[in-house]
C-alpha cells in the first residue's frame, strides 16, 4: 500500500502536534498514573511493556539502520576500520552510560532533597550538592527530550504512522521516567520540574522547524545517544524489581504494541 508522506511544512506541524502530545503527557504524568479506576501497578506494568516493545522492536533495529547509514557517511571521509563500524554503538553507549551515572548521582545525594535543609543550603548535607545533582540529573532529561522532537520532523517524513506509535511510547514512557525523578527530587521536581522538561520539548522543535536536521549522520547519531537513554530509562523503571506490577498487563502492553507495529509496517509499505 503506498502512503504519501507528508510535505516539509506539513510535517514540521504535525511534529509540532506530536511535541505538544508528549508536553501535555508530561504536565499529567502524576494524574495519569493516578487514575482512580486503574491502579498505578496496572498503567505502569502496561507502559512498561509497551516500552519494551518499542526497545527490543523498534528502536535497537532503528539504532542498527543508523549504524549502516553512518558508516557510509563516514567511508567517503576515513578509511573504514571494525572500530568505526561500531561507531553508532558505541554513541548509544555513551548515552546509557551518562544516565546511569546521573541514576547513581541521584540514589546517593537525590534523597536529601526531601530534608529540611535542602533549600536552606544550611545543616550537615549543605543543600548545595543535592541541588547541583538535581538541576544536572534535569538538565540532561532536558537534552534528551529536546533531541527526541529534534528528530521528530524526520520521524515524520519517513512514516507518519511509525511517528505516531513512536510519540505513544515516548509518552508513556515519559509517565514513568516523571516517576522516577519525583521520587529522587521530591520539592525541587514537583515545583518546576515537569515545566522545564516540557518546554524542552517544544523548543526540540522549534529548534527543529528553523534548523531542521539534514546530515544522515547527525540523525544517526542523535538518535544511538537517544537509544541508549532510553534503554537505560526503560529497564530501570518499566521493569523494576522493587515495585509493585503486574505481568499480565506487562504482557497485554508487549503485545498491543507489536501488534500495532506490525500493522503499521505493512501500512507504509
């Protein structure tokens, strides 16, 4: 079935609405997690799936695509070596590795946020530290947010539908990562945190509409340094240990989504 893509104009709008959609979900994290009628172990077991899903399905075969894509960007400047065909890897690396570090910063200093001297800068723990860990644990989910509707017009104008179901996942995803650092900064994050990540979002895009992405390997790479965030993000909070879940909602979620994929793939074939 052959599918029109949509046009520059067009799809920078549509990338636009899709940033909003993902703003939106992460102004309501907590009220979405919250619903009365579904207990946060069931959104959260079926976030985590679908998550999973767009990991294992989606996104390490989207990292592997790139991989080729930048090698043959990079053969007509360097000769090819088997270290600069890893060169794609070893970026999504550098970015699982810069939010764990970030994880570790936060389960060491994240929890004297909640004390009484953390806005005082006074008492035994100073408040400095854990502010300096808050704002570079936000500032880097800033970054990583800020790439993510960067790319998003690509995204758009090589399937819009892939585009849709990448914006769902994301957002859920969103949903828990909110979890995650609520828990570590509980005053700072609650005050001004979730405003700072989705402004992000949208200055991602606008950033996108005046200067839209055109290098195949700044794309490739961008998008390695998003995948390994977000494989970090998503096993360290869709598939906790600690917490209460569900595995058969873990599994429904799993399931919708690659069903979703499969569909959408022989849709824009």
């Amino acid at each position: 079935m052959d599918v029109v893509e949509p046009g520059t104009a067009s799809a920078v709008w549509i990338a636009g609405g899709l940033a909003a959609v993902l703003a939106v979900l992460h102004l309501a994290a907590p009220r979405i997690r919250g619903l009365p009628a579904v207990p946060e172990r069931y959104t959260g077991s079926f976030a985590g799936g679908l998550a999973v899903a767009y990991v294992f399905l989606h996104l390490l075969p989207e990292i592997a695509a790139g991989n080729e894509a930048a090698g043959e960007a990079l053969s007509d400047v360097v000769e090819p070596t088997p270290l600069l065909e890893l060169t794609i890897f070893v970026v999504a690396l550098t970015g699982f590795t810069v939010f764990y570090g970030l994880e570790r910063l936060a389960l060491h200093h994240g929890d004297r946020d909640a004390g009484p001297d953390a806005t005082s800068g006074s008492g035994p723990g100073g408040g400095a530290e854990p502010a300096g860990v808050y704002w570079l644990h936000l500032i880097a989910f800033m970054a990583y947010n800020a790439m993510i509707t960067y790319t998003m017009v690509l995204r758009v104008r090589t399937g819009l539908w892939f585009a849709v179901l990448f914006t769902v996942a994301m957002g859920l995803h969103f949903v828990l990562t909110d979890r995650g650092l609520a828990e570590h900064y509980p005053r700072r994050f609650r005050a001004h945190g979730r405003l700072f990540l989705a402004g992000s979002l949208v200055f991602g895009w606008i950033l996108a509409s005046i200067a839209a992405p055109t290098s195949t390997l700044l794309v490739a790479l961008l998008t390695a340094f998003i995948g390994g965030s977000t494989l970090l993000n998503v096993f360290k909070e869709e598939v906790p240990s600690n917490r209460s879940s569900s595995f058969l909602w873990f599994a429904i979620g799993l399931m919708l989504y690659s069903a979703l994929l499969a569909v959408i793939t022989v849709v824009e074939q």
